[in-house]
C-alpha cells in the first residue's frame, strides 16, 4: 500500500477513536488549486489574471453549529509584477519581482444555508494570517537576486535611521468568498476567492522613495544600485534619480489573492462517518475501522501497527 493510502488512513483513525465530543462536532477539510496574483505598485488592478501562478492550500473546518465554521489552513502560491504591464507612465521604471507566498491562517467562515435544507450555499469569511515571502528579480546578466538584503530604497543604512529592513514574516487579513455543492453528505466541491490584506509595503520590494545615489553605492555597491534604478536598460540616457524621488506610493500596502476550485471531504460529519472510513471500508472489504480489533488488525496490513 502506497504512502499516501497510509497518510489517509492514519488520518480516519483520529476521526475514529471514540472521543464523544470530537465525533460529534463536524470536521471538514477542503483542498484547494488555483492561482494567486496581487496588487500593488507594480500592478495597481484590484484584480487581474496577467503574471498568474498557480496555487494551492488545505483548510480544516470545524462546526461550531449548521452555519459557522472555524477555519484554519496553509496556502502556497507565487506572485510577480512588472512595470511592463504596468500603467503607461510608469513603464518607465522597468522594476520587476516575484516571490513565493507561504501563509497560515485562522479565521471564521459563515454558510447562508445548511446542508440539509440546500445542496447549494454561498459563504463569507474572515480572519487573521502570518505569511512568509522573499521578493527576488533577475539582473542584468539574467542572475537571480534576492532583494530584502540590497536595501534598495536605503533601508539599513545609517544615512536614513528611520527606514528598517522589512520584516519577511508578516500579518495578513484574509477575506473572501465562496460557493459550496454537496455532491454527499461527505462530499462536495466548490469555488473560492480570497482578497488578503498584507500590512507590508513591500512585497514587490516597492514602496518609498530612491535613496542617494553615492550613499547606496557606497554602501551596498553597484548592483543595489542597478536594481533600485532600471530605466536605464531602456533608456540608456537615463540617469539615476536625485534623492527623494518618488519611487513609489508609500500610502497605499499591498495586497495578495487566491482564486481557485475547492475540494471538500468530511473528517467526520457529525453523526460518526467519515469519508475516509468509506475509503477504507470499501479498501479492506470490511466494515472500516469502527473497533478496536479491527483497527488493529488493518493496521497490521498496512505495516503502520
């Protein structure tokens, strides 16, 4: 039997044991794939599929009654941007990112309908998050460089006390909604959009002003220097700008979102079924893992006991 029949299995057993409080309490978890973008600096569209990735994520959703459900997960997608698809007057500063997006969440989601008075209900929800990113860019030599060290618009330096390098572990406000289908009672499908708010201004590593030219230099050498200021890749008669220049819009933060389909499977559905004891019920030509007996004795065939 492969590892992840076994993963599957072990997860029924949880749901199996005969704790009266948790195997009366719904437990669901949904997985999820689509995509992930954002919205900042260097893409300003609340929303858009342009420089897309693809995403994914899982989220354990436990009943408080038939319409409120605690949530809480892990998502991971990838995000970028470029000021060559940015707004006209803007091109220009030709800076570019991308950065992987790594978040845990927990937050409470509400159901407009039972599932059993519809198969069909729309949801909302909210929460609070800690997301992890690292934006990056590739050089003029087609290089890949990390951008939080450089200190791009002068962060670290002694020069300007008062800009930090950024933190790379954030909090982040998700919100969003959804659509579920009950296919069964341990099964349905769905589709969701999440819109999350990041508190950081730099997830494309834009967000102030340029720093000084001869202090950046100095300081953090060429390189910084070259990736702080690109227009002159397309316009080479371009010159680096004066110290405080606008290189950004430091009022407005960015924003990530995931938009995909949704998987959901029953744990336990209240009445002590589980999706996975259908699995394994039907696997092992049995009546599942309802005994201790029997628990043991599958165990045994899968070489976890």
């Amino acid at each position: 039997m492969n590892n992840i029949k076994r993963i599957l299995f072990l997860i029924y057993l949880l749901s199996a044991f005969p704790v009266t409080q948790l195997r009366s309490q719904r437990i669901d978890v949904d997985v999820f794939m689509g995509m992930s973008n954002y919205q900042g600096d260097l893409q300003p569209l609340i929303f858009t599929v342009k420089n897309s990735h693809a995403a994914f994520g899982a989220i354990a959703k436990f009943a408080l009654d038939e319409h409120f459900f605690i949530r809480s997960g892990y998502s991971y997608g990838n995000v970028a941007g470029s000021d060559k698809d940015n707004k006209n007057e803007l091109k220009y500063r030709n800076l570019s990112f991308q950065t992987k997006i790594h978040e845990f969440s927990l937050g409470l989601e509400y159901r407009l309908l039972s599932k059993e008075s519809s198969k069909v209900t729309p949801y909302f929800f909210a929460g609070v998050g800690v997301f992890k990113f690292n934006p990056y860019t590739t050089d003029r030599n087609g290089n890949t460089v990390y951008l939080q060290p450089l200190g791009t618009e002068g962060q670290g330096l002694a020069e300007y006390p008062e800009k930090k390098p950024y933190k790379l572990t954030q909090i982040s406000i998700p919100y969003g909604l959804g659509i579920k289908y009950y296919m069964s009672d341990l099964v349905n499908i769905g589709a969701e959009f999440r819109h999350t708010y990041a508190f950081s201004d730099y997830l494309d590593d834009v967000s102030g002003f340029y720093a000084d030219y001869n202090a950046l230099l100095n300081n953090r050498g060429l390189e910084t220097v070259q990736l702080a200021f690109r227009s002159d890749e397309i316009f080479p008669n371009r010159v680096y700008p004066n110290e405080g220049i606008r290189r950004g819009n430091p009022k407005l933060k960015d924003w990530y979102y995931f938009l995909g389909v949704t998987l959901g499977l029953a744990i336990n559905n209240g009445n002590g079924e589980s999706i996975f004891g259908k699995i394994f019920s039907n696997s092992f030509g049995g009546n599942g893992a309802g005994s201790k007996a029997e628990r043991r004795r599958i165990l045994k065939q899968v070489k976890c006991y």
